[in-house]
C-alpha cells in the first residue's frame, strides 16, 4: 500500500473516531437529561426548577469525567430533601437512562 493509501486510511479512522465521541457525547447528554428528570420528579420539581436541575447536572457531567460527579451531586441533593436512595441505586438510574437515550438514538 501507498504512502497515500495509508495517509486515507489514518484520515478515515480518525473520522470514525470522532464520529463516535461526538455519538457518545450526545447519548449521555441525553442520558442525563432523561436522569434528570427522574432526579426532578424525586425532589417535586416542576417547570423552571426542572429545567435549571436538567442544566445544573448536565454542567456537573461535564466537570470531570465519569459519572462519579454526578451521582454523588444528585445523592447529596436527594439526602438534603430527606431522600434515602443509594448510590448504587442511583447509578442503576442512569444506567438505565443511558440505554432509554441508546433506544431513542439521541
């Protein structure tokens, strides 16, 4: 193969690459979106709550990666309006709201 051929072949594996980080961004943008307003309806929040909440965890996503920030952000929220819900369980959550965001193909 060609110089150029490999040249194409790196350029064409490099789109792929990015194609699917910008995929998987989008899933869990969505994914944490849809958790949420599971987290929302938790707390009883509606309207503009909600929808600050859905901006606040999505800005606490993007802080570091994985999704530790996040559950322990929604934990501590959930436990300051007397909500017992584990971590464990939270992150079984958003499992779930990640292959909800798979199924609807965010």
């Amino acid at each position: 193969m060609s110089e150029h051929g490999f040249d194409r072949r790196e350029e064409g594996f490099e789109a792929k690459l990015h194609a699917e980080g910008e995929q998987k961004f989008r899933l869990e943008m969505q994914r944490d979106k849809l958790f949420a307003e599971w987290v929302a309806g938790q707390l009883e929040l509606t309207g503009d709550e909600c929808e600050a909440y859905k901006a606040s965890i999505i800005k606490t996503d993007l802080q570091e990666p994985g999704d530790q920030d996040v559950i322990a952000k929604v934990h501590a929220d959930l436990a300051a309006e007397g909500i017992e819900i584990s971590k464990e369980d939270l992150q079984a959550e958003l499992d779930l709201c990640y292959e909800d965001a798979a199924a609807k193909g965010a």
